[in-house]
C-alpha cells in the first residue's frame, strides 16, 4: 500500500493528475462505443461475434475498469491533499 503521507504535496499532486490524465483517456467515447457495440452484437448475432464483437466488448470492459481504478486513484489523492490543507489551516 501506497502511503501517501510520506511524499510532498506536489509529488501527490502530480499523481492525482496522471491519474486524471489515464481517467480521460480511457472514457473517451466510453459510452458512445459500449453502445454500439451492443448495438452491433444484438442486430448481426452470430456473426457479429465472428467478427469480433465479444473482444470489442472486453475491450470496453477492460478500459471501464481501467477508468473506474484511475478515478478511485485521483480521489485517494485528492482527499490526502485536502487533509493535509485543513491540517495546515489548523483545522
């Protein structure tokens, strides 16, 4: 487990934008693609499957969880970042 007390602010910082970066990337027409591709396998069936319609579909799967773990990432940052604010504030 990554403890993120020990590093600086900015050395967070930068990891809660990577994060975001990776977030971006892999929803980037997301949804637009994950409809279509059930479009496709329900309207051609079985062919749609020889044609690779089941790999497309992991292949969506695969880059929601991807997003999905990129986003808990940016928000396990963001709340250390914050604490460390309201701890500097006196809060």
């Amino acid at each position: 487990m990554l403890k993120l007390k020990k590093y600086p602010a900015l050395f967070v910082l930068l990891i809660a934008g990577i994060f975001t970066v990776i977030f971006a990337y892999a929803t980037l027409n997301l949804f637009q693609m994950s409809m279509a591709n059930i479009r496709f396998l329900r309207e051609f069936g079985w062919t749609a499957i020889m044609e690779g319609g089941l790999i497309q579909l992991l292949k969506i799967i695969v880059s929601a969880t991807i997003a999905m773990a990129s986003y808990i990432g940016f928000k396990i940052c963001e709340s250390e970042l914050v604490n460390r604010y309201h701890n500097w504030q006196g809060k």
